[in-house]
C-alpha cells in the first residue's frame, strides 16, 4: 500500500483546554491526489490546515508527511518539507508584500530553500505557466487585480516544485467572474504536474470542481468522508445534507471530466 503523503492520526487540537478546536481527526492524502475538506466557519478547518504545515502542533495524536512527523524535524529535514509542502492563503492582497516586486517574490522561495539554478529564467516560466506576461516580474503587486495577484501567489507556491499544496479558502476573495478562471488553472496544474492538494473551503462548488475526495468538518470532528460524486448525490450525515441543501446545484469534478 502506498505511503501517505501526509496523514492525521487521531489529531486533537485546542487554543485554550477548555476549548477544543479539533478533536480525533484522521485524514489521509495520497501522493498527487486532491482532497476538499468542507465546514462552516469555526468547524477548525484552517487550524487543520495550519497543524498539517507544522505551524501549530496538536495537543494530542500524530501528523506525518512521507512517513515522518511533522513538527519534530531537524532543520536540513525541515527545509526539505517547506520545499515539498507550499500554502496558497485566502487573500491575494495580503498574501504578498507590496514592496516587493513579483519577480522577487516568486523567487524568495528559492533563495530562502537554496534552490540553485537560473532564477530569471525559473521566474519567466512560472509566470507563463500560471498566465502572465514576462513583464510582470518588474512590477509590483498593486500594478494587478485580485485574480492576477492569486496566479502570482499560486506561481511563488509552485517555484520549488512542490509536492502537497494546501489551500485555504484560495479563491473566496475574488470576484464570481474570476473564480472559475484561477478553478481552472489549479485543475490545469494538477494535471499536469501531479501536485497533491489539501483545499480547504466553505464552498461546496469549488471543491466540487477540484477535489475527487471530501471530508466534511463539524465542531472539530469529521463528520462524513468519501469520494466527492458519492458525498455529494447521497449525503449520509444530517450535517452534510445541511450544507447541500444551501448549494443549488453543484457541477462535480467527475461530471466535469
């Protein structure tokens, strides 16, 4: 059977004792495979997130990624992960530093991982693989609207040639029109590249549209989890049906390919 890519194990986490934010949440991604995980506001999906990039540590049970645990790792070990493991955040406007241009900005995950090689030439194709002119590595992020500035966000998490990403609400910031075209690009990515994604959202469409697996998230606990198609036609858990009931109609990735 093949190793996970990253696993949960029984994970409990909370700020405060008295306020547990997850409690005993086993999830597992294959390598390259996508998986949408599903919740209204305060379920603890983007605590979950933030445990499986090591920022946080759980207060009991077990992450891993390839086998190894998270959050324990020497520092040559740890680098290893940051370059296999890239967060895409909610918001393109705060994601990057106005002061910085895009250039230097897709490129700082390579000079910050030691990544050798031709930056210049790694920066104009990262920008032409997520569909922006080579120009737009000379100016800054202010020069570019929402969408353009997610695809310059989504450009910098891809320049060490990730593995996993992990996508916190990444296009609930923009506007409807643009939504579907930034959907489109990370449906292109991952067949393209193989890259693995855990996505996080509110969203029932969009996770619809990317993720072949789901697991729903309630008040810290995974409620209900399988193939996207299956969760979506017949929800087993009370909470799930909720949450469909409030989406008119949802397009699957299954439907889409």
């Amino acid at each position: 059977m093949t190793t996970p890519i990253l696993s949960l194990d029984h994970v409990d986490f909370a700020y405060r004792a008295d306020r547990p934010v997850l409690q005993d949440v086993s999830l597992a991604l294959a390598p390259g495979e996508s998986v949408g995980l599903v919740g209204e506001s305060g379920a603890g999906k983007t605590s979950l997130l933030r445990i499986a990039l090591g920022l946080e540590l759980p207060t009991a049970g077990r992450v891993t990624f390839e086998g190894q645990a998270v959050g324990s790792r020497r520092r040559a070990e740890l680098r290893g992960f940051r370059r296999a493991v890239q967060p895409v955040y909610q918001d393109p406007f705060s994601s990057l530093d106005p002061r910085m241009r895009v250039g230097e900005a897709i490129a700082e995950p390579l000079r910050s991982l030691g990544i050798p090689g031709d930056g210049d030439a790694r920066v104009a194709q990262l920008l032409a693989d997520v569909g922006l002119p080579e120009d737009a590595a000379s100016r800054y992020p202010d020069a570019f609207s929402g969408g353009q500035r997610q695809r310059i966000a989504i450009a910098r998490a891809l320049a060490p040639e990730p593995r996993l990403l992990l996508a916190d609400e990444p296009v609930s910031a923009l506007d409807t029109s643009v939504r579907m075209q930034v959907i489109e690009l990370f449906q292109r990515l991952a067949r393209e590249r193989g890259i693995g994604m855990l996505l996080v959202s509110h969203d029932l469409t969009i996770v619809a549209a990317l993720c072949a697996r789901i697991a729903v998230l309630q008040g810290g606990r995974i409620v209900e989890e399988g193939p996207t198609a299956e969760v979506l036609r017949r929800p087993r858990h009370p909470y799930t049906a909720r949450l469909l009931a409030s989406v008119p109609r949802l397009p699957t990735r299954e439907a889409a390919d």
